[in-house]
C-alpha cells in the first residue's frame, strides 16, 4: 500500500507543480487552493510512504515522477519543446524509479 501512496504522492506532486504556472499566469483563488492542496496531499502521502520505505527510495521515486511528470504536463498543457533529448532524459528519470522500485 506504500507504494501506492508513494505514487499518488508523486501525481499530486504534479498537479501542484501544473498549478504554480498556472498560478503565474492567472492569479486566481482556484489556481492557489490547488496548488496548495497538490503539495499538501503530495507531502502528506509522501510522509505515509515513508513509514515503511527507505526515505532515499522514496524521495527519489517522489521526485522523479513530479519532475518527469511535470515535464510532459508542460509539454500537452504549454506547448514545451518535444525534441527527442528530452523525452529521452524524461524516460531515464522513470526508468530509474522503475529501477529502485526494483531493488527496494
């Protein structure tokens, strides 16, 4: 059940990575009660995951889905640039979650 919450730690970690441009771009009170509900429930899961898993492992699967994640999302959302390098680099940072998820 911790990885679970490891991962969903990880897509709210998206949405409130998602709404602090969206935040920058339209200063409203929706963009801001989102973004502080992604982080918050993202902190709050991420601290149920660690109660079992090494805090290493965690983090670094916490991470590397809300920095990957939140490159994509810039991508369909923002029109960010969709070279192959980057979507490569995108694919190694899952790959090596994958990975410790793995050996963990």
């Amino acid at each position: 059940m911790n990885w679970v919450f490891l991962i969903m730690a990880g897509l709210f970690e998206m949405l409130g990575v998602l709404m602090i441009n969206k935040w920058n771009k339209d200063r409203n009170v929706l963009s801001i009660l989102l973004l502080v509900t992604g982080f918050g429930l993202s902190f709050w899961l991420l601290s149920l995951a660690m109660k079992t898993l090494p805090m290493g492992t965690a983090y670094a699967v916490w991470t590397g889905i809300g920095a990957s994640g939140g490159a994509v999302l810039g991508m369909i959302f923002y029109g960010e640039s969709r070279n192959a390098l980057r979507i490569l680099f995108i694919a190694m940072v899952l790959g090596s979650a994958v990975g410790l998820k793995l050996v963990s």
